[in-house]
C-alpha cells in the first residue's frame, strides 16, 4: 500500500514553502504544477542589458525566512544603502511627504496609535479610503496612504478592506530573533530561492510534477492547494467543496509590470523607488529603482514600472511611450537601451469588502483540500511563508 502524502497544487513561492516544511517534519509530498516551470509569480532572467524580476524582487525579513535559508543553503543579498530613501511624487518628488497641514491629525494619529486606541482602528467592512479620511487630512489620505497601497494592490486601493490592508499595523506583532530588516533578495534574484527550494524538495525524496493536468485525487491522501485566487475556485469546485460557491464573488486584478533599462546620467534620484499618485495623472502606479537596490542588477540603470490591469493587452510601444512621459516628470531624460515585460492578466487577489466577507466566515483550512495563497489575508511573501509554516504544522498534527 502507497504510504499516505500530501498532494500539493501549485509549484509558486507557496505551494514549495508549504512542501518544504511538510518534508522538514517527515510528511511525504508531492507536488503537482500546471506550467513547465516552478516560481509561479516569481522568476529571475538574465537579458542582454541585465537582471530583471518577473514579479517580487525581494522580501521582507522574518524569522522564518532566515530559517528557510539556512535549511536549503542560500545566503541573503542585503540591499544598498541607498535604497532606504523613498519617493512620493506630490507635485515634486518628496523624500518625507508630509505637508505642513498635514501634521496636526498626523501627531494626533501617532498619539493615538501610542496609546493604543481603539478609536483608529479600522471598523468591520470600512474601506481603505474611509479608514484613511477618518484618521488624517484629506490630502494626505489620498497623496499618501492611498498612494502608498497602489503599488502592492493595483489601482482602485479606495475600495479595499481597511481590515484586511491593516492588519500587520494593528495585529500582533510578533517578537522577532533576526536582527535582519527591510527586504532582502538573493544574488541570483528570487529566482536562486526558487531554485533553492525546488532543489531541497528533490533532495529530500519530495516528487515535483512539471506540466501536470492529471487531477486525480488519491483516497487517503491529504490535498492542498496552492495557485492562485482564479485556479483555487475552480479546483475547490472539482473537489466538491462547497466553499467554492462562497468564493464566486471574489475577484483578481492584473498588473503589468516593466522593467526598463536606460543610460545611466548620474543625475538620477536615488533610493528605493518612488510612488506616483493617480491624482498627477501618471500612466504608472509606482517605479522601483532596481540598481539601487540591490547590487549585481545591471550596469545600465535599471527601473521597473508597475502599471495597472488597463495597460496589460496595449501595445507596448504605447505603454513605452507611457512610461517615458512619467519618467519625464521626474528624472532627466535618459536614452533607453532595452526594456522587458511581464504581464500578469489575474495575478492579483482583490482585496476587497467581498474577501473581507468571505474570510469572516472562516470557511477554508478545517480539513482537506487545505489552502495557502495570498489571498487569505496577506499578499506579501513573508506572510506566505509564515502562513505556509503554520499549516504544515496544522497538517503534520492533525493529519499524520
Ligand atoms: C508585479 C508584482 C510584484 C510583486 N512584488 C512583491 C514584492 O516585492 N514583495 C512581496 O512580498 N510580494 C510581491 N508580490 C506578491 C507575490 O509575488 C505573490 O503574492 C506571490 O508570488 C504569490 O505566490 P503563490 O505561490 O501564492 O501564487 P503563484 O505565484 O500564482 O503560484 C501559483 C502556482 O500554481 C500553478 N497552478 C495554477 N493552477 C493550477 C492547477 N490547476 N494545478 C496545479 N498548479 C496550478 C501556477 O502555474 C503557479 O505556478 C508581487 C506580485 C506581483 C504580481
């Protein structure tokens, strides 16, 4: 008789998380991908003018992390000093953005949060945008704290759960070990942790199919799944699960993002990357500046524009011209030498009133299928691996 496994789907930074601490306690597991290659969201590529990042070009410190990275064998990429200056453009590129007005309610609001107050919390099913004009001026609810969404979660960051955004401000915070902070990545970029973590698997007897349609579900094992918010519904759909119908609501969004490569001017702002409010009227939700960050990126500069769902199918001569008519507005003109693509159609769970519903009830991860993704409350990977941690111990306990 076959010994019982954990069948995980999806081969992205969550289902080989999960795969990885299943194996670290001894649980057997095999994992079955739809495409040809592992990463999911995430993937490193060499192009001829340098290093560009499908999707995440690093991730937050935690220890976990450390713990993983020690497991498989990969040493850390800390970023530049450089990159701890950050940008908001608010009419002018600004390194601190706040404006004068904008103070009283701010020192009123750091006072509160201080003192804990239950007052700046966010309300059950309040959106990010009521939240925000609640707690600061208008203006900077909108310049900053909207803004400051747009990047991660697409545009439209108005409509979102304050609940679900909030929740690493106002949750438990947990006591950390690492001395590590702010967002580190690896020399080969995410890829090398991609490869990292498919290579631990494989060496510690765990099977990863490649190019896998073959759903069947063998009785007696346990299942997981691990895509994305789209390939979720419907596999919890073939499972029979009747928590597919509650998730019929739930939407995803698509983001485009490109990472382009010009010659260098030396006059360039320098820092992490900068956030351009929907109110100037920017084509692009944010840019990173990639070679500020971290080293071995490229010897050209290199910038990624993120742009949201509308500009996934244009052309991308168009969305070229876009880019350079943001990046006029604030860095010198600069010739472009090479830029590269990724467009994710559904990439993106909207976190929305409706997720916010939906994971009140509490309905998933009570028995098999189990999931993990980034649709379950946080987007970020840090989250991912934590939450991937603790489910492996959750079906090492209960199952096994
Ligand atoms: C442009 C962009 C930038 C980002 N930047 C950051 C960042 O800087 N920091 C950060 O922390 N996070 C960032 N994120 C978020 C983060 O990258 C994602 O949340 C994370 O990679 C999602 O991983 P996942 O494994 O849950 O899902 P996915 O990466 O979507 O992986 C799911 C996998 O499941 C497979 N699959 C689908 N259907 C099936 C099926 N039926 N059977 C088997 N397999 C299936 C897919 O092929 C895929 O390989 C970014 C995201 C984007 C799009």
């Amino acid at each position: 008789m076959n010994k019982k496994k954990v069948v995980i789907y999806g081969a992205g930074f969550s289902g080989l998380c999960l795969a990885h601490f299943l194996l670290k306690r001894g649980i057997p597991v095999e994992v079955r991908e739809k495409s040809g290659v592992c990463g999911g969201l995430l993937g490193s590529h060499t192009t001829e003018w340098g290093h560009t990042e499908s999707a995440a070009n690093g991730l937050l410190a935690s220890d976990d992390l450390v713990e993983l990275c020690e497991d498989i064998g990969i040493k850390f990429l800390k970023p530049l000093a450089v990159n701890k200056k950050r940008y908001i453009f608010r009419g002018h590129l600004m390194s601190f953005p706040v404006k004068l007005t904008e103070w009283p309610r701010l020192i009123l609001f750091t006072l509160r949060y201080l003192l804990k107050s239950s007052a700046i919390r966010p309300k059950e099913f309040e959106t990010l945008q009521e939240w925000a004009e609640r707690n600061f001026s208008k203006s900077f609810a909108h310049g900053v704290i909207l803004t400051g969404f747009q990047g991660i979660y697409g545009a439209n960051t108005g409509q979102l759960s304050a609940t679900l955004l909030m929740q690493s401000l106002f949750g438990k915070k947990k006591a950390r070990r690492t001395e590590l902070k702010g967002t580190l990545s690896f020399k080969g970029g995410m890829g090398e942790l991609i490869q990292g973590l498919v290579h631990s698997i494989e060496s510690q007897g765990g099977i990863i199919h490649l190019n896998s349609v073959n759903m069947t579900q063998d009785t007696g094992d346990v299942s997981v799944i691990a895509t994305g918010l789209t390939a979720a519904k419907k596999l919890l759909e073939s499972f029979d699960s009747p928590v597919a119908e509650e998730m019929k609501n739930l939407k995803c969004a698509g983001i485009l993002s490109v990472t382009c490569f010009f010659k260098p001017t030396g006059r360039e702002p320098r820092g992490f990357g900068c956030l351009l409010p929907s109110e100037y009227s920017f084509n692009s939700l944010g840019v990173l500046f990639n070679t500020d960050i971290f080293s071995h990126r490229s010897d050209y500069r290199s910038e990624t524009y993120i742009l949201p769902e509308s500009y996934v199918d244009r052309p991308k001569e168009d969305v070229i011209e876009n880019i350079l008519a943001d990046r006029s507005r604030f860095a010198p003109e600069a010739q472009l030498v090479g830029s590269k693509f990724y467009a994710w159609p559904d990439a993106l769970p909207v976190y929305n009133k409706d997720l916010e519903t939906f994971l009140r009830k509490d309905l998933l991860n009570h028995k098999s299928p189990y999931v993990v993704g980034n649709y379950l409350g946080e987007i970020g990977l840090s989250k991912i691996l934590s939450r991937a941690k603790t489910l492996a111990a959750k079906i090492g306990e209960s199952e096994f």
